[in-house]
C-alpha cells in the first residue's frame, strides 16, 4: 500500500496577493472626488473657533412665506393702479378742495378738543377711582361701566336729541330754585353735542389707561419714596409720573387714534366733518363717490401716522430710564441698514476678487 504523498507549494510557487486596500478602478476615484469635495471643511476645521466662517441658518419657511405676501402686495398695488374705477384724476381733484378742508378742520378741532377734555376727565376718573372713598370710587367704576357699554353713536344721538327731555338748564340750590337759566337749544350746537359726547366716551377709556399706568409703577417705588420723606405731590410728579407715562402713552396713543376716527361719526348729529363732507359731496356727485371716499381713507391714514410718529418720538423719550439704549430712529435704522449692505458687498467682492 502506498501512502498519500503532500506536496507543499513555495511562497515562490503562489500567486501573488492582491493588496489589501486596491479597490475597483470607479470606487477609488469616487473616493477621492469625496476627499477633494470635503478637504476645505476639514481644514476649516482645523481653523481656531474664532476664525471659523459662521454659516447662518437657513429659513426655507420665511423666505416662502414673505415671497407670498410680495406678491400679494404686488397685486394689490397693480389694482389701485390699473382699475379704472377707482378714477384717480377725480380723486386728484377732490383731494384738496375747499370743502373737504373745511371738514378737515373741523375734524381736526373736534378731536383736540374731545382728547384733552377726555384726557382730562379721565385722570380725575382714575384718581376716583384709586382714592379711599368707596363713594368716589363706586361713582367712577360705574360711570366707566357705562360709557364703556354704550355705543358712541348711541351717546351722541342722546346728546342731540337732550333738548327734548331737558329744554331749560339752570344754576341754582340743587332740588330748590334757579338762578341762572339756560336755553338748551341755544347752548347744545352741533359742535358742542359732538364734543361733549366725544369727551365723555373718550373719559371712560382714558380713565383705565392712566389707572392702569399708575399700577404699573413697582409698590417699591412709592415705599423708596415714602421712607425718604418726599411730598405725596412730588412722590407723584417725580417718581410715579414718569414712569407710568411709559405705560400711558402707547395705550392712550392708540386711544387717540381711534377718536379720531371715532369723529366720522358727528356726522350723525349734523356736524359736517371730513367724513360727512365726503358723504354730502357723495350724494351730490354718486359718479364720485369711490375717489371721494379714497380722499377719506387718505386723510385718515395721514392724520393717523403724523400721531403715530410722534407717539413714537414720546415714547423714546420716556424709555430712556428704562432701558440700556434708546431704541434708534427710522432715519438711523436705514443709515444702519445702508450700512451693513455695504459691508456684505465688501465681502462678496473681497471673496470673489
């Protein structure tokens, strides 16, 4: 019997190993695309963190949504121009009329005078209303209740209408005799029934923006005030005042703004303001009526945003205490955003250059 023989090969007699790293042909170039693609993130890294470039977050979502609202800007600006209808030659020549600035005028003095009487009618409701009296203070949270509850076009059409239930108004003893008597008719003009009730809705209002001014005044800054031993006149006009006036004036600021378009509706009690102008000239001329009521939202837009830029200018002047920097000023912002513009310009020249 033959025994099995083993044949033992020699390194020289093996075929030669591929390496272990040799890769096909198109995944080694694959990988080197990768590594030349990703070599300046990995030296960017490398980089110390305060020479890092920043990379800002991306807001898909922000730039959809303002891209959106463009264009519906742009539509709405193409309409204004391109429908006939609103006829902008008519409303050129309405625009600065004599009569529509004489109601102009009257809107504009029935609004000053309903803001300070009902500024001032408010401050004494709201002191009445902080005073320890119950009787006061029950007094001015029912007079707010129902001003407050009331409609203003109610209020005035009561007001014009008061001579049929008071035709005399008298001073005198209260529930005995008259001294001095009044016509009711003679005294209650349109001009007055449209301020008087102006002032009395506008008091209700006014009254809980000066309370709640006044509230907003920390508890420690009147007890600071207290220990120190100041008047109670100057504690208020030094130390509270000022800082409920930054409370105050935003809120009776937006107040303002809305009596002044609240007087559109004196026309109700035969008071020709800007609004019942544009409605008389309306009736006279119907073909006019849409530019004669653009004349109307113009001038209410340009009243509303000259006291709008001062409740602005108010309200920086009164922040100063309160906060670090005084907010800038629209003409500073732009000169900031001018500014960084450039900036950005520099650098995307200096990168591409």
């Amino acid at each position: 019997m033959t025994e099995p023989s083993l044949s033992v090969s020699t390194p020289a007699d093996r075929p030669p190993a591929a390496p272990a790293d040799r890769r096909p042909e198109p995944q080694a170039e694959a990988d080197r695309i990768e590594a030349e693609r990703t070599e300046p993130q990995r030296t960017e890294a490398r980089r110390p963190l305060s020479a890092q470039r920043v990379i800002p977050l991306r807001h898909p979502g922000r730039w959809i949504v303002t891209v959106v609202v463009l264009v519906l800007v742009a539509q709405f600006i193409h309409g204004l121009v391109s429908n006939p209808f609103y006829e902008w030659s008519r409303f050129q020549y309405w625009f600065l009329r004599p009569v529509i600035m004489n109601g102009l005028v009257i809107t504009l003095e029935v609004t000053a005078l309903s803001a300070v009487l009902g500024l001032v009618g408010g401050v004494l409701l709201a002191f009445a209303r902080l005073s320890r009296s119950p009787i006061l203070r029950a007094v001015s949270w029912t007079y707010v209740w129902l001003f407050r509850s009331v409609p203003l076009i109610v209020v005035l059409l009561i007001l014009y209408n008061a001579s049929a239930l008071y035709k005399t108004l008298s001073l005198g003893v209260p529930f005995g005799p008259g001294f001095v008597h009044f016509n009711e008719s003679s005294l209650a003009t349109d001009m007055v029934v449209a301020t008087l009730g102006l002032s009395l809705n506008e008091a209700a209002y006014a009254s809980e923006v000066v309370r709640a001014g006044v509230l907003s005044v920390d508890q420690g800054q009147h007890e600071a005030a207290a220990s120190l031993g100041l008047p109670k006149g100057y504690q208020f006009t030094r130390i509270v005042l000022p800082q409920a006036l930054r409370a105050i004036v935003p809120a009776y600021v937006n107040q303002l703004i809305g009596l002044i378009k609240g007087t559109s509706l004196v026309f109700y009690v035969s008071l020709l303001d800007l609004f019942g102008e544009v409605q008389n000239m309306g009736s006279t001329y119907p073909s006019d009526i849409v530019p004669l009521l653009m004349v109307a939202t113009v001038w209410y837009v340009i009243l509303t945003s000259v006291v709008s830029i001062a409740q602005f200018y108010v309200e920086r002047y009164y922040s100063r205490g309160a906060l670090r920097t005084v907010p800038p000023t629209p003409l500073q912002k732009l000169r900031a955003a001018v500014r960084g513009l450039r900036g950005r310009l520099d650098v995307i020249k200096a990168v591409n250059g």
